[in-house]
C-alpha cells in the first residue's frame, strides 16, 4: 500500500548482525530486552523461545554469554525448542540457523541444533503424509484415528 509504508530502524540487518553492531558497547547489550514469556517483565527469562533464539543469534555473534541473561545459553536451553510445526522451524532457520552456518559456528550447542532440525520432516513428504491421511481417513474407524492422532508428532497432525 502506497498510502500508509512502516519502515523499522534497522529493518535492514538481521539480528546478528545487529548484535555484532553493539558488541563494543557493554551497556547496550546488558540492557537488551526481548522476552515476554517472564514473570518479571524487566527482565528475559532466558528460556522462552524468543530468549533461546536471541541467545543463539548472540552464539553466532560471538557472544555466547550475554549479559542480557542471567545465565549463559545451556543444551537443556536447546533441547527445550518447540518445534511443533514447519513454520516454526522456517523462523529458526531464518533467524538463527542462517547465521550459525554463515559464520563457521561449531560447539555442542550448534550439534544439538543441527540434530533437532533433522529430525523435521522434509515439507514435500508432510504434504504426501497429509494427502495419504485423507485418504485413509475414510477406511479408519473414528475411535482408531483419534489414538492414531494422538501419537503422531505435532509437526505431522493435519
């Protein structure tokens, strides 16, 4: 729309680099606030899922330990990740993985990472997987279809 245009400062960098930008400068990065999953709203929980993406973005900066968080990026952090669906996964990529890669990263954390992506269903076979669920639909019993649903990962539920 021609009428009405936001144009967000910085719109032009991602969130890495934006971290890299205030790297030299302590106090910026102490008052970084990102999260509000927390019970104290002037602080990041540093768990939520908005928190442990910051946190892999400060990872792919340089800075595994940011003073933004009371504690420093842990594996239990990672392996907590909601993966629930494609699109979620979509924004890691694009939000953290992207940069990770770019920058040469290694270490457990990013191993983990790496692990937890792979197991993601590749989009082509979920849409295959929810064609052929339509079909069998019609041939499974409701009362069998209901466990059956209940046991399939949430990123293959229709």
């Amino acid at each position: 729309n021609e009428f009405f245009q936001v144009v967000t400062d910085g719109a032009g960098f991602g969130r890495t680099h934006k971290i890299e930008a205030l790297a030299p400068f302590p106090i910026a990065l102490e008052a970084i606030k990102v999260c509000w999953a927390g019970r104290d709203p002037a602080r990041n929980c540093g768990q939520c899922e908005k928190c442990v993406m910051t946190r892999l973005n400060f990872l792919a900066a340089g800075l595994p330990d940011p003073p933004c968080f009371e504690t420093p990026l842990s594996l239990e952090h990672i392996a907590a990740l909601e993966l629930p669906n494609l699109q979620k996964v979509r924004d890691l990529y694009r939000t953290c993985w992207n940069e990770l890669e770019a920058r040469g990263c290694t270490g457990p954390e990013v191993e983990l990472l790496r692990r937890r992506l792979a197991r993601v269903p590749p989009e082509e076979s979920l849409a295959l997987f929810r064609r052929l669920g339509r079909v069998a639909r019609r041939f499974v019993p409701p009362g069998l279809r209901h466990r059956i649903h209940r046991r399939l990962p949430a990123a293959l539920r229709p």
